[in-house]
C-alpha cells in the first residue's frame, strides 16, 4: 500500500500519513465548494446555459483537473473554475462585448491549448517573468474588487442610480437584507478560522431565505427543490463551439485576456501555496512547477469541453496545506469529494444569488492581500498598478484593467527616463494594447 501511495501521489510514510492527508483534501474541499453554487448562478446570467448543466460541469472540471494534479503534478492543490475568470466570461465577453457563451467556451478552449503548448515549451515561465511584479500583484487585487462589485450587485447591495451611476441599495428587505445577514454570518465565521466557514455561511444563509420574502414577487427567496438526485446533463452546453470567428481581433483579444488573468492567477495561487508548504528552494524556484501549470492547463481544456470557464489552481488550497497535506493524496481526496458532491445538486441550485453574494466579497477580500508587496512610494509602479486595480471594477472589464496597466507602465517609464529598464516583452505588449484601442 505504501509503495502505491509513493508512486501515485508522492507519499512519504516518514514524513506523511494518510489520516492527515485525507484531513486536509476534506478543509480544502469545505473551503473551495463555494464555487458549485457561485458558478450556477453567476452562469444563470446567459441564456441556454441551464444551471444544473453547468453545476455538473463545474464538479466535472474541478475532478479533471484535480485528478490530473494529484497523479501527474503529485501536490496537494485542489482546481476547479476560476472566480475572476467566470466572472470575465459572463460579464464581459458575453454581457459587455455581446459574444455568445459559444464564443467564449472556445475562446477558453484555445486559451487552454496554447496554455499546454507555454507550459510544454517553458515559455509560460518566460512570459511571467517579463511582466513586472507590480502590475502581477494588482491584477490579483483588481480582480478581487470587481469579483466584490459582483457580490454586491447581486445581492442588490449596489443598484442603479441615474444621477451618481451607482448607489446604496435596498438593506431593509428582501435579498438586500438576506445578504447583509449573510454577510455577517459568513465574516464571523471565517474570523473564528471554522473549516469552511464560506460554503457554511451560505447554507446559513440559503435556509434563512426560506423565511424572507422578496417584496416583489411576496415568494421565500430562497426554493429547495430536495437534497438528493442524479446530476444534469452536461450535452447542453458540452463541446459548444463556435469556430466561425476564431481568426477575428476580439477572438485573439478575449484569449489574450484569459491566457493572461489565468497565468497571473495560477501564478500567484502557485507560489504563495507552495511557499507555505514548503515546496519553494532558497532561489524562489517552485519544484514541479511546470507539473502544476500543465495540469491547470489540461483542466482549462477540460473545463471548456464540459461547458463552462477557464480551471485554474485554487489559493483555498492553502487551506489543506495549512492542515498538513504535502502530497497528491490531498488532491485526490478533494477530487472524490467533488464527486460525491455531483449528487448533491439541489441543494448548491436552490441556493439564490443574495445566499452566494458574500461568499464573492469574502472572497474578493481575500484577493486584496498582494496591495501590501506594491511599492505605493515608487509611483512609476504604484500609478499603474492603481489604475489596474481601480479599472476594473469601475470600467466592470478585468481586460480593461490589466491593459490600461501594462500600457501606463511602459509610457511612464519611458516618459520619466526608466526606458532601458522596461522589457523587450512589455514594449511589445503595450504596443499591442494600444493598437486594440485604436482598431477595436
């Protein structure tokens, strides 16, 4: 048995065992399974995208994905569809932009592609290192905030105002007041540490709505439907291509925009998780690191043949490594949940968006936390990192926000006499983004 466990996920009997890699898959399990309600309903946004379809194609990439992380990659992190890059999906390609949830589904799957190609090429790695450190932390941050924004115009937190844009919503009643008690609920847990806190917050809050009426329609806002059933069908909304404007400039601008907000995120999930397990030599190289990103890559793939967004490496793995899982066996663990969780769907769909809301501003918080690395004295990186961070919310685009930010960077450092110490790479880019603008 032991020697079974070492080739198939890395386990070392001297310095692992299995009860506390088992331990560890369930915390990272409770802490990321947030996302079988969240991405339903952010999906529901889009017309022919069913909601059970896409919470069975959600716990479908995320067993894909994991899987391939625990046997291949042999690490304890758990994958499953991005927050930030559904939320690009349906907000803006889709909603903004106009592009039908078909062209978004092979953006995603030629995002993964090239994806597998970086990685297998190592270019991956050559690309992040080009970007400065800067704009990486507020990328990160900058999708927080617009995840946040999300929550709370779900919930009805923030509504339509004719005379300021945006204003306060409705806290009194109806799904403005689930979701402030929701809030609440789900803040204090997470602030008393209690092993998914999140997804429990929102069951708490789910049952609540049984009790509050949405003024209305005078219905419960929240409708359980049972506990128990099969899972949906995935046909759908599986293998939903649309090839017929792959060689256009949105294309190639919707891609981009994923391959980037996919690399920076894995990028940051990678090391920050790594480091805190200790997977990180004394020169900041992360073991296996190509393993990892090639196994986020084949789960993209996977993910947009399914139905839904792009699979990235989740920072709630850190979690399981904080319980002490350093192996794939936690991975499998959190992939066997995954799919014992499939039979569980109506329960995750009778969860309403008021219930999901502070999950994604817990959430986005919690993305913020890279702010503290930017040099806010140095304004040549604190000015595009800003605008980065405040763009993307404000202009509701994570594309908007991260092209702004490397276009300000170059033509500042230039402006200012940095011009040598801006990268052949970012010169390109800029040069790039700034074409979009002018043409598209």
């Amino acid at each position: 048995m032991s020697n079974f466990l070492t080739k198939a996920f890395g386990f070392d009997s001297s310095k692992n065992t299995v009860r506390t890699e088992l331990v560890a898959g369930l915390t990272t399990f409770l802490t990321m399974a947030y996302i079988l309600a969240v991405n339903p309903n952010i999906f529901s946004a889009l017309p022919g995208m069913p909601a059970g379809s896409v919470f069975t194609a959600t716990a479908l990439a995320a067993i894909v994905a994991t899987l391939v992380m625990a046997f291949w990659a042999k690490k304890p992190f758990a994958l499953a569809p991005g927050m930030g890059l559904n939320a690009f999906f349906v907000f803006t390609v889709c909603l903004t932009m106009g592009h039908t949830w078909q062209f978004a589904l092979t953006a995603v799957l030629i995002e993964g592609i090239i994806f597998v190609i970086l990685t297998l090429t190592k270019v991956r790695t050559w690309i992040l290192n080009a970007i400065p450190l800067s704009l990486k932390h507020a990328i990160g941050a900058g999708i927080g905030l617009f995840i946040a924004f999300i929550g709370l115009q779900n919930a009805g937190l923030i509504v339509n105002n004719d005379a300021t844009l945006v204003g306060l919503g409705d806290v009194c009643h109806g799904t403005g007041l689930l979701a402030v008690i929701g809030l609440v609920i789900s803040c204090t847990l997470v602030m008393l540490h209690v092993r998914g806190g999140i997804l429990i917050g929102i069951l708490i809050t789910a049952i609540i709505g049984l009790f509050i009426k949405d003024p209305a329609t005078g219905e419960a806002i929240t409708h359980f439907t049972g506990v128990v059933s099969l899972p949906d069908s995935v046909a759908p909304i599986a293998f939903q291509f649309q090839w017929g404007e792959i060689f256009t400039w949105d294309m190639l601008a919707v891609v981009f925009t994923f391959l980037f907000i996919d690399m920076f995120d894995t990028m940051g999930t990678v090391i920050g998780v790594s480091q805190k397990a200790g997977f990180v030599d004394e020169k900041g190289n992360i073991q296996d690191a190509e393993k990892v990103f090639l196994a986020d890559s084949i789960g993209t793939i996977a993910g947009a043949c399914l139905g839904t967004s792009t699979t990235t490496t989740y920072v709630e793995s850190s979690a399981g490594v904080g319980a002490g899982g350093r192996t794939g066996l936690t991975a499998f663990a959190v992939a066997v949940l995954f799919a014992v969780a499939l039979f569980f769907s109506p329960v995750f769909l009778g969860i309403p968006g008021a219930a999901t809301a502070p999950a994604l501003i817990i959430v986005g918080m919690m993305m913020m936390n890279p702010v503290r690395e930017i040099d806010w004295s140095n304004y040549r990186e604190a000015i595009p990192a800003f605008l980065t961070l405040i763009l993307m919310p404000l202009a509701y685009s994570i594309s908007d926000g991260i092209l702004i930010g490397v276009i300000s960077y170059v033509v500042l450092y230039a402006l200012t006499g940095k011009a040598k110490q801006i990268t052949p790479t970012m010169w390109v880019l800029a040069v790039l983004f700034i074409l979009r603008y002018i043409f598209i």
